[in-house]
C-alpha cells in the first residue's frame, strides 16, 4: 500500500476514464499528493472532491486546462509545481476520444482535429513538465497511447498514425532525459473497459463488429481501466526505477506485440 509513499503525480486527462482510475491507484498505492487535470473545470472539481473524500490524508488538486495548448499546459504545470511542492510523475492520459473511421470516409477537414486531440496534448504536456522534472533531477513520465501504434487496424489510419507518434516520442525523451534522472514510458492497450469512450465506441456498428473479433482473441479476458491503472502505478514505482523508452501492450493476449 505504500510503494509510492511521498510521490507527487500530475494526472492529466485524470478527471474521467482510464485518467481518474490512474488517480485513484496513485493515491491508493501511498502518493502524498495528485494533481488531476481535464478541460472542464466543473467536472475535474467534482473528481479532486472524490478522490480527497476516499483519501482524506493525500492532497489533491485540479487545474482545468486543454494540454493541446501551450499557454494551459504550463498554467496547469505551474500549478502542478506551486501547489505540490515538486512533481515527481506525470501521467498523461489525454485524448482517444475519436471512434475508428476508414480513412476514406474520414473526413479531410477531420483529420487535423484527431492528431490535435491525441498526439499534440502529450507532447505539450511533457514539455510543459520537463522544466520541473529536470530541476528535480528525477521524475518519470507515463503516456497512454493505445495498441493501433503498433498494430495496423482497419479505421484506426489516423489515430494509429497518432499513437505510433506518441510511442516514438516518448522513446526519444526517454533517451533526453536520463541524464536527468527522468524515466519516460508508453502503456499501449487495446480494448479497455469501464469508460464512456469504450461505451461509445462499442455502439457504433463498424467498431462493434471489429472489436467483437478482438474481445474473443483477448483469452485472457478484456483489460479494464483499473487493471491498466495498476501497470501505470508499476511504472511510477521504484519497482520500474531500471524501465525507461518502453512501450509496453496490454491487451489479454489479442496481440504480442
């Protein structure tokens, strides 16, 4: 229960989904304090209350902020830093909104609007961050990104060309930052359960059938967004102090990727 006693974390994307399952686990696992991060600012209020009403003794913030734009992503980051003291684990879990499409009935003007919700947040949230990070002297960074970047599927052309970004990003400021002390990994799932963005994209009749096939190659069942929360708190542990430049899968068996 205390693996992560004393860590700070920011937690972007961390008022929903796969990100507040990600606060939650930090905070359960011994985190001192968290900073959860999501564009509207009634809902990431209601997040900070249920997190610090289950952990009474942790601090918890939020800082409302697209991290696709520069200007809110050092606001937040700066928050971050004044009101934590130090970060000392950035989780970005920004985007994948978007359900798949085949490219030739995805829209032209579409197209820019995917890579601006799922590359480009992740980038600028790091960049935001790495100044604290670097002042530090440790620190790690966790990206979600998702299994279409490294394996080709039928509607994921744009998003998967976003996720493999985010996997080669995240290589390369592994390599950047460990002179720093900075560790940087990528958590690529496939199908995870337990989000509105799981229930959106399943009542679509296109991804139905194509994620039905995957569901049934997952032979070691469906991951959920607790269980990927707890490969998130792995990777900010001690336990993972040797692990950088990796983009690790997982997905019950659909892929060895």
């Amino acid at each position: 229960m205390n693996q992560l006693q004393g860590l700070t974390a920011v937690v972007t994307g961390g008022t929903t989904g796969i990100g507040l399952a990600c606060a939650h686990a930090l905070l359960a696992a011994g985190a001192e304090s968290v900073l959860v991060n999501g564009r509207d600012a009634a809902r990431a209020e209601a997040a900070r209350k249920s997190l610090e009403c289950q952990f009474p003794h942790a601090r918890v913030l939020c800082a409302a902020g697209d991290m696709g734009h520069a200007e809110d992503a050092a606001r937040v980051m700066s928050a971050a830093h004044e009101g934590l003291g130090r970060i000392d684990a950035l989780v970005n879990s920004t985007g994948g909104t978007d359900v798949p499409k085949l490219l030739h009935e995805t829209a032209l003007e579409d197209i820019a609007g995917i890579l601006d919700r799922t590359l480009l947040p992740q980038l600028t949230s790091c960049r935001a961050a790495l100044p604290y990070l670097r002042t530090a002297g440790r620190g790690c960074v966790i990206n979600i990104a998702s299994d279409a970047a490294k394996l080709p599927t039928p509607g994921e052309a744009v998003i998967g060309a976003s996720m493999a970004g985010i996997v080669m990003f995240t290589r390369t400021l592994a390599i950047e930052g460990r002179r720093s002390g900075i560790r940087a990994n990528v958590v690529t799932p496939s199908m995870t359960t337990g989000t509105r963005h799981f229930d959106t994209v399943m009542a679509d009749p296109f991804c139905a059938k194509m994620f039905a096939k995957a569901e049934k190659m997952a032979a070691l069942g469906v991951v959920t967004k607790d269980e990927l929360a707890q490969l998130v708190v792995f990777l900010a542990s001690p336990a993972a102090a040797k692990i950088t430049g990796q983009a690790i899968s997982m997905n019950g068996g659909i892929s060895a990727l």
